[in-house]
C-alpha cells in the first residue's frame, strides 16, 4: 500500500469509528465525545499554525471566541445559519489582522503579541457586558439551534454536527499536507531562513497558515456555542488559549491525528482522576510531565518515530 | 563576443557600524562564466554575495540582473527571477528526507511527477541519488553541502551563488565537484566563493579578488596569479 493510501485508510477509518461509537457510547460519555470532536477541530486549527507552520501563539482563544460570539451575537436576527457564517468569516478576518500585525514578530515576541490581542478581546467582551453579558455569558435558547430542521440541542444531533465539523477540519489538515503550501510551511518551520532562500514569500505563506488557523478555531467556537447553547467569557481567556497548545503537545505536534488523541486524552485524564480524588488537577499534572518528559514529541509523534514513518 | 551582462552592482556597500564590510563595488558578471570571488578572510565575500540575492539589505549601491534594477526587491522575488544561492554555513531542511529538500526547491517551478523526476535527476548529478530517502541531518557534512548544490541546481538557476561550496568534501568530491562546475557552463553562469585556489584555477574563467571589502584585482586566472598585490594581499600568504 502506498503512504497515501495507508494514511486514508487510517484517517478514514478514525472517522468511521467515531461515527459508529455514538450508537454504543452511553448517554454521558456520548456527550463528552462530541464536545472532544469540536475542542479537537479547535487544536487542529492550532496544530496549523503551531504544529505545521512552527509559530507559537498564546492568543488562538481569541479566533474561538470571535467564532462564538461572532455566531452568538447575530443567531437572534439572522438565524442559525448565517450566524454560523458569520462567526467564521468574523473569525477568519481578525486572523487576517492580527496575523498581519503579529507575524511583524517572531519567537517570543510573536508568543506575547498574540497573548495580548486575545487579552485585549478579552477585555472587550467584557466592557461590552450589556451586550454579551461578560463572565456570566449568555445561553443560546434553543428555538435558535435549529439548523434547517435539525434540533442542534438532542444528543445525537449534536453528536453528527460535531463529528461532520470534525470530519471537514480533519480532512483540511490532511489536504494541507500533501499539498506544495503544506510543505513549504513545514518548511518554513524547519529553517525559515532556506525557505526564504528557495524563493518563498515566508511572511505571506505564514500570514496565509494564519488565516487558515483561525478560521477553524472560529468555526469549533462557532458550533461549540451553537451545540453546547452557551456563549461566554472564559472561553476568550488566556486557559483557552493554553488549552489547544497541551493538547496538540499532548497528541503531537504537526501530526493530523495528534489533536483528536491530545484532546481525547486530556478531556478523559481529567475525568478520569477527579472520579479518583480531589486532587485530579494533579494526577492530571504529573501525567502531563511523565509526557512531556518520556513521549517528548506527543503520542502521535512518538506513533510515527516509532512504528508508522509514513504518518502525515 | 558581446557578452550580455547578466548581473552588474555599482558602487554596492555594507558599512557594521563603522566597519565598511564591502565598500564601492563596481561588478560585472557576464551571461555564461564561471566567476571565482576569492579574497582573505573577513574580505567582505558572503556580505557582498548577500547583497546580490537580498539577504543583506546594502548601505549604499544597486543591483541589476538582466539589466533591471532589483535592489529594491526582496530576497524570495530576486531568487524567483533566476538567482539560486548555497550558503557559506551549510543550510538544509536537517529533519526532513534528502528527496524532499530538493523537491521543496524544484516545487517552485515544477508541480507533479516532473518534481521528482528534477529532484532525482539534481541528485544524481552531485551523486546522492542513492540517498534520496535518508534524512538529510543523517548524512556526513560534506554531503549535506553536496546536497545543498542539488538544491541549487534544481532551480535551473541564471544564476548559481555558491558560497565556499568544497569546504568539508573529500578530495574525490572536490574532483567530481570541478568537472560539476565545468559542466554548468552552458547552462548557467556562476559565482563561485572559494578559498581552495586549486578549484578555484581550474574552473573559474575569471576571477575577482576582494580585500577589506574592496575589488583588489580582476582577470583571467593567469593573471591573477601574477598580479603582485594580489600575492601579497592573499596568495603569498596562503
Ligand atoms: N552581521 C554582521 N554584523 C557585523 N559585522 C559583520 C556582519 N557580517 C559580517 N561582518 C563583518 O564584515 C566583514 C566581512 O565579512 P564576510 O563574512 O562578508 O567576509 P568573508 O569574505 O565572507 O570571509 P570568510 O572568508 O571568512 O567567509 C568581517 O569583518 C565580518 O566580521
Ligand atoms: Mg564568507
């Protein structure tokens, strides 16, 4: 079998199974599935950007809650539909911005310019309270989570958006990388300084690695708002911009799969330990540091050191 | 024969705070030569070749290529109009395999099947082709700067800039390298860092020598190795 052909057969096969395990999952598990599909699309837009591209945003909750408040904010005049458009080209314009902005930086400096927009939204989500109800946030009633006929808020409709969602980022990653502009940000992640040198617009291909990765961190927030009914501050919070960072460190960075099992794995760890005791944060801590410590590259990446090379 | 001009500085300098690295450059480069750029350490070589290709920004000067002005355009556009450039300090895409470091060079002209056919073919030539599937970090250094020919190559440059290209290579190598470059000569034209004198008299057809960021001398091989300051400057030395 060729790389290309094993590689879809494995991707392909992840998607089958996860549509499959809803009909087995029970009901509470069935619910944390569906909320890891969308934070995996989420740290698959990250993974973009941090994995591929090799820049380190602390900043990515920002395109999220641009998706989220983007979709619901609006889904009261315009409709579920629209709104979700809306969220995602919201949050696809402000990764044009703060990308040409951001990337006049690099290394450190782009990690805290990053940080500080996604702060700055922070802030504005919260002086604009009356609109968006700051910290406390604002449900989504449920008349409006309505997509054509599709009730968004039973569980196994939400399930299926969630992993359709999931499916369509999936399948982007897995595009990017077979393709030229794929390889040329791995590239550029690599050793800038030759890709420049070969004869590569560096700064409009990582510009572009922007754009792409927030437009997918806007649509998880979009439909992580719509599926879930909530929109609130917190998810603009510099935690949710940490959060996407652990798990593709976790599943492994510049792998497709790595941000599903990153995300999987934590979402799972942290419940797993607070069943246990108390003090789950801890558990979950030393499991994260026995990680980082002994699978350096993420679980994925240790996958494709170890057994599967041709792991994209 | 009337040479056409394929690149021309005037009066190109790069001043480090006070040091003048490269001072009034008045070169000329025509279409189909290999061109030997010799001089002392610190002579200013790699700023100069720097300021060809865009990496360096210059303190005063201009560049054409093909007679048009490109000191104003950056380095990815100059690369784009035919320039190829091998750096001094070997650099390669070390994680990734051998193929793919010369495919991402062909992939900017090339698409599809015709990429690795290039690739492979450029491989051959500098004889690496049986390393296609290693990573490139994994190979000795003087094949990683023969790989970095191979990429060199494959962009079917006007123009090859290579910087100290035999440092590190066995003496087989540095063989195979001279009739490398011998054999470019109705391709592309070339400009050629080089401190081993022996490469440099055997394939340069003319030969520019630097000293304190300024042309000392300019001719033919022979002519060089009489030229008195050149020898005093550089060869007597060495
Ligand atoms: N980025 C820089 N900042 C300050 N000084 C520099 C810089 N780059 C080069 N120089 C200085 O400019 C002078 C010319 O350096 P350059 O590297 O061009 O010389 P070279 O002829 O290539 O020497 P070598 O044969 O050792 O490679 C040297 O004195 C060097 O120390
Ligand atoms: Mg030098």
């Amino acid at each position: 079998m060729s790389d290309l052909r094993k590689s879809l057969v494995l991707h392909g096969g992840v998607l089958v199974l996860l549509f499959g395990l809803q009909f087995v999952l029970p009901a509470y598990h069935h619910g944390v599935v569906a909320r890891v599909m969308v934070m995996a699309s989420y740290a698959i837009g990250y993974n973009v950007l941090f994995g591929y591209t090799g820049l380190l945003s602390l900043g990515h909750a920002m395109f999220f809650a641009a998706g989220m408040y983007g979709m619901g904010l609006t889904v009261g005049v315009l409709g579920t539909a629209p709104a979700l458009a809306f969220g995602v080209v919201a949050g696809a314009l402000l990764a044009a911005v703060v990308g040409a902005l951001a990337l006049r930086t690099a290394g450190v400096a782009f990690m805290i310019v990053t940080l500080m927009f996604a702060q700055a939204g922070y802030l504005t989500i919260l002086y604009f309270g009356t609109y968006t109800r700051g910290d406390e946030g604002f449900v989504i009633p449920q008349a409006q989570r309505v997509l054509g006929a599709v009730d968004l808020s039973d569980p196994a409709n939400r399930y299926f958006a969630a992993l359709a969602l999931f499916a369509l980022c999936l399948m982007v990653s897995l595009r990017l990388v077979h393709t030229s502009f794929g390889r040329v940000l791995i590239a550029i992640r690599e050793n800038e300084e030759r890709a420049r040198m070969l004869g590569y617009n560096v700064f409009a291909r990582k510009w572009a690695a922007v754009v792409i990765s927030g437009t997918l961190s806007a649509a998880a927030g979009a439909f992580y708002g719509l599926l879930f009914g909530y929109a609130g501050a917190s998810f603009a919070g510099v935690q949710y911009s940490i959060f996407p960072l652990l798990w593709v460190l976790l599943g492994g960075a510049g792998t497709v799969l790595g941000p599903l099992v990153g995300t999987l794995f934590m979402f799972y760890l942290i419940d797993l330990s607070s069943g246990v005791t108390s003090a789950y944060m801890l558990i979950a801590g030393v499991a994260l540091v026995l990680l980082t410590l002994f699978a350096q590259q993420g679980l994925m990446g240790e996958v494709r050191a170890r057994v599967w090379r041709w792991l994209p | 024969m009337a040479a056409v001009s394929l690149l021309e500085t005037r009066g190109l300098s790069k001043h480090f705070a006070g040091l003048r690295a490269v001072e009034g450059v008045d070169f000329t480069l025509p279409e189909g030569e290999v061109r030997a750029l010799i001089g002392p350490n610190g002579a200013g070589k790699t700023t100069f070749v720097g300021m060809l290709c865009g990496r360096i920004a210059p303190s005063s000067g201009t560049v054409a290529f093909e007679g048009r002005d490109i000191s104003h355009l950056p380095a990815h556009r100059r690369i784009g109009l035919g320039m190829a450039y091998t750096f001094q300090i070997t650099s390669i895409f070390a994680r990734l395999p051998v193929l793919e470091n010369v495919a991402l060079a062909a992939r900017r002209r090339l698409k599809g099947a015709a990429v690795t056919r290039a690739s492979l073919a450029a491989l051959e030539r500098v004889g690496l082709a049986d390393r296609a599937d290693q990573i490139a970090g994994d190979l000795s250094y003087g094949h990683q700067r023969l790989l970095e020919i191979a990429m060199g190559l494959v962009q079917a440059p006007r123009l090859l800039i290579l910087d100290e290209p035999t440092q590190g290579l066995a003496d087989s190598e540095i063989a195979d390298f001279k009739a490398l470059v011998r054999g470019l000569v109705v391709e592309t034209t070339v400009l050629l860092i080089e401190h081993n004198m022996n490469v440099v008299m055997e394939t340069a057809d003319r030969i520019t020598v630097l000293n304190f960021g300024e042309v000392l001398a300019e001719g033919t091989p022979a002519e060089i190795r009489a030229n008195g300051a050149v020898q005093a400057a550089y060869l007597g030395t060495g």
